[in-house]
C-alpha cells in the first residue's frame, strides 16, 4: 500500500552523526546488513522488469545492475531513489549492494543526498551523507569561466580536481572521527523499507 509523505517527513529519521553516538555491536550490524541486502535483493525481484543491466567500463568499472524508484511528496516534491546491485569482482572498491536516495525539490532541484552501501564481507552497511547537490551545483556555475577562456578553463579544472582531492580526505576524517558513513541499524534498515513499499520505477536515462 503507498503511503503519501510530507516535503521533510519521510527521511526525517536520517540522524547526523555527531561522534558521539552508541556503537552497533558486531550482531547489530550483521542483522542491519543482512536486512540491506534483502531490501536490494527483494526491491529487484519486485521491480525486475525495470532493471537495467551494464557491463564492466560502460558507467562503472565493474558490471553492475541498477534500477529507478521514486516516491511523490505531498508538496510536490520527491525522493529519488537509486538500488544498485554490483560486482565484486572487477576491481577491490566496489560494494555488492548500494541504495542511493535524494529529495529532490518541485523545481527539479537536487537537495539532500545520501548513500547507503553494504561492506564488501557483508558485515555492516553504512550511511554516507554527501549534502546538498543543487549548492555544490550552483557554487559551481558561480566560479565556471567563459569556455573560451582557456587559461582560465586550465586553473578551474585544477581547482575541481583540488576540491575533489579535499573532498574525499574530508570524507576519510569524518568517517575516522564518527561524523559520516557510520553503520546504521536495523530501525533504519526498516524505514527504507518502508519508503521502497511507496516508490515506483521511474525511468533511468
């Protein structure tokens, strides 16, 4: 049965870690994980005829399948919902199983983003908060020079790839220090759930 939901209500459940949040233990992360892994598992079966599959090197390095959900909001809004099931064994970086979700505002505006990925040995699965998408977007067009500008293309692109490179280092002490891509439990395992049993496929350019 779908359920309607409010512009901020249905991922009002998404905590941010401040550090100083109880540690799963090793059982809850293994039950929080095998619950993810149904999720994905369960939400390909439903919506089989929607998946779409690739081959290693056409937009990832290894061969993964991937379908579209979306859920409508009560103010016009939406979640965007990415479920991807990849495979392990082209590179050593990849995560078996992943769940993107994003609202995205009436205006087609990408907002709050977040990505759920299970471990590769399968023990936990983690939440990883990458923030507003349309502010780093706009940001971005502030700072883009004339493309004819090549010099100043030159310096824009290093400064991408700079900022990219702080990024992930950022990304790398949030998470040392407890503050992004922490386990999550079986509550929250459950809610995504709840949110799949709303959302229907969607088309996947």
């Amino acid at each position: 049965m779908n359920k309607s939901y409010g512009s901020a209500e249905a991922i009002g459940f998404i905590e941010k870690p401040d550090g100083r949040q109880a540690e799963l233990s090793v059982g809850e992360r293994r039950q929080a994980a095998r619950g993810f892994q149904e999720l994905v598992d369960d939400t390909f079966l439903r919506h089989m005829s929607a998946a779409k599959s690739y081959d290693a090197g056409v937009v990832s390095p290894y061969s993964q399948s991937s379908i579209l959900l979306g859920v409508l909001q009560d103010d016009g809004s939406r979640l965007s919902i990415s479920v991807q099931s990849n495979s392990t064994k082209e590179v050593d970086y990849a995560f078996p199983r992943e769940l993107s979700i994003q609202e995205i505002s009436p205006d087609g505006y990408g907002h709050r983003y977040y990505r759920y990925k299970l471990a590769r040995d399968g023990t936990e699965v983690t939440r990883l908060d990458v923030g507003d998408v349309s502010q780093k977007i706009l940001a971005d067009k502030t700072k883009r020079p004339d493309p004819k500008d090549y010099r100043a293309m030159i310096g824009f692109t290093e400064n991408k790839i700079e900022e990219l490179t702080n990024e992930i280092e950022n990304q790398k002490l949030e998470k040392s220090l407890g503050l992004n891509d922490q386990p999550v439990g079986s509550d929250e395992i459950a809610k995504l759930t709840e949110i799949l049993d709303s959302a229907t496929p969607q088309k996947l350019f």
